[in-house]
C-alpha cells in the first residue's frame, strides 16, 4: 500500500504506540495442526485461519484449540493492534484447555489489508470512517457466528485496552452470549489527556528528562488538533510505563512466520495508522474522534453477567485511580479487581497469569 500522503500528516505506526499493547479452509485433526504436535493426546484439535463475512466485510478470524473446550474471544487493543501475529507465542500452552479466536478488527491487520484501498490517503480516511456502533455490531455477530458454529452455549470475552470498549458495550448490550466479561486496562474516560500530559510532565521533572521535557513543552497541553502530537504524547507516556515495570521478554512479541512477509507487515502498520486516526481524530484531516464519545462512568455501568477488571499499578494510559472508581461503580452478579504490581499497559507474565486463573475459574461453572 502507497505511503505518499497521509504519513506527512502522522507518523508511521503510530496506534503501536498508543495502547500499545491471518486465507484458508478450516478444518478439523493434526494434519496440518503445529499445536497438535505439542499434545498429541488432543483428538478434536481445530485449526481454522480465514476470512469470514461479518457485517458487510469479510474479517480475518483465527480459531485454535481442542472442541471439547470453552471457547475465549480475545478483543485487541489499539484500535489497529492485532494479536492475532502473536497469538500462538503467547497463548501455544492453552489450546488443551481452552478454544483461543484471536480477530483482526475493522480497520486492522488482514483485514484492513483484504478491505482497504491501494493507497491510504485522508480522502480515504475522511470518507470511510470507522464507526463505535459498527464495530460493536461486528462483535456481537462474530460471537454468534462462534456459538453456532462451535456449538457453544456461552463464550469468555476478554478485552484488552481498546478491546475492552467494544468488550464492556457487547457484555452489556448481550450479556446472555458471554459467561463473564474481563477487561484487562479497562477504558473508562480516554479523551482526557490534560492529566495524562500533567503527569509525564512532572515524571520528566523529577527525572531532569530534558529530551522529553523538550518534546512536552513543544506540544503544550493538550487537546490536540493533531494525531500526529497525541502520538508523541504516548510516546512518552510508554517510555515512563517501560522504565517502571517488568516488561514482557523480546520473544513474545516476534511475529509469526505466517504473517511476517511484506503484504502483511504493510497492512498492520497502514492499519495501524488508519485506526489511530480515527480513535484520536484529527481537525486537519476532518476525522473524528471515537474516543471522545466514551465515557463508562456516564453509561454502561449494569451488567448482568460476572465482570473480572484488571490493571497494571504502573500502567498510566488507563490509571488505577479511573478504572477503580469504574469498578466500584458497576453494578454485576459477581465482579472482582486485580491489581498487578510492576506492570504497566502492556501484557506481561503477570498478565499472562492472572488470565489463565480468571478463565479456568470461569471454565468451572461454564458447563462447557
């Protein structure tokens, strides 16, 4: 895909930063199953990797592990962060016990690949704006499809940092799809980055980071009239998130062999592009802003099905002050806070770990 407009406008991968943190016919048996190899035991293994119709598009949708197992929707970040690249890194240990779907969003990675024009251009951008309500209705349509077609009464749905916008309106917009909704940097109030800006100002401070310095008071405080000067905002609101956490190691994050080839690697960072411009918005672009029409502490706070949050201590783009008034606000038959030391945004083992106990207690009174 052409680079020649819209990257004088904001820089490239961009959604990357922002919160930070693949075509096939499926089929059934290890035959071609790399995750049977590693359990030789599983009968029912599947391994499906393809464009599926949802909505109107056709959306990259990925579905590995044993049949017999509860089935998680894995809602990524971004928007324009797919995990589907990592997905068999991060989570090759689940699929004897869980059904893992990984699905490249709207306006991300194989997907806005097999949708998107040749060239990105703010023409294109300006025209095809991504919509909260669609991608809320692609959701829902997707967790139908997986009930049907997994035979499945119920689904885990976990949603990390954008994802856990679409996962809180489709937990409460269809509660009776899903056994238990988990956010992971659940998103409460996103467009408020006054206090963000206020308080990687005054970590610059008392650091004497007069790179960032420098690149703050350049910037001034925000609202932005451009995706391009948010983005360098998060820049440094993750070099902050990376100096006081445990991160992840190195490997986790290596991309798949299937999907690290040119095609692929274009559409992730186009997608990426695409996506945080519409998150943020952008005046000069005339793209406007998803996030500034999300604010859970005004709405989506019933919910009739159990509700597990869970956040890093040092995470600063979703802080734990929000996201515990949040929590402590909804109303839920069963809710439950995880708070997790020296981790930030973005996933680590602790993450990892306070995943797997979430959904293998959830897989306890599922019936699956």
């Amino acid at each position: 895909m052409k680079r020649n407009n819209i990257y004088q406008v904001i820089s490239s991968s961009v959604a990357t930063i922002i919160l930070f943190i693949i075509l096939t016919i499926p089929f059934f048996g290890n035959a071609q199953d790399n995750s049977a190899k590693n359990y030789p035991a599983l009968k029912n293994t599947i391994h499906e990797e393809r464009f599926i119709s949802i909505n109107g598009i056709e959306q990259w949708v990925t579905i590995k592990g044993e049949s017999s197992k509860p089935v998680i929707l894995f809602i990524h970040g971004g928007p324009g962060s797919p995990l589907s690249p990592y997905s068999d890194t991060l989570y090759k240990e689940w699929k004897k016990d869980f059904i893992i779907v990984q699905w490249d969003q709207r306006g991300t990675g194989k997907t806005f690949g097999h949708n998107a024009p040749e060239e990105l251009t703010p023409e294109y951008l300006k025209s095809n704006p991504l919509s909260l309500q669609q991608m809320i209705t692609d959701g829902i349509e997707l967790s139908e499809y997986l009930l049907k077609h997994l035979d499945k009464q119920k689904i885990i749905l976990f949603g990390t940092s954008w994802g856990s916008v679409l996962g809180v309106k489709m937990a409460t917009k269809r509660a009776e799809l899903f056994y238990a909704y988990i956010g992971h940097s659940q998103i409460v109030n996103p467009s408020d980055d006054f206090a963000l800006y206020n308080k990687v100002y005054q970590m610059a401070k008392n650091n004497k980071d007069t790179a960032s310095l420098a690149i703050l008071n350049t910037l001034g405080a925000p609202p932005y009239a451009k995706a391009k000067n948010t983005g360098l905002l998060l820049r440094i609101v993750k070099k902050y998130e990376r100096a006081n956490s445990v991160p992840a190691p190195d490997s986790w994050f290596i991309v798949s062999p299937a999907y690290d080839n040119p095609k692929d690697n274009q559409n992730r960072s186009d997608g990426d592009d695409y996506s945080f411009v519409n998150y943020v918005g952008d005046n000069h672009l005339g793209v406007q802003s998803i996030r500034s029409r999300i604010n859970f502490m005004k709405d989506n706070l019933d919910f009739k099905l159990p509700v597990y949050l869970m956040l890093g201590n040092e995470d600063l783009l979703t802080s734990k002050e929000t996201t515990k008034e949040y929590f402590d606000t909804i109303n839920a038959p069963e809710k439950k806070y995880f708070l997790l030391p020296k981790t930030a945004h973005v996933v680590n083992q602790s993450v990892l770990n306070a995943q797997y106990e979430i959904f293998k207690s959830i897989t306890k009174t599922s019936g699956d």
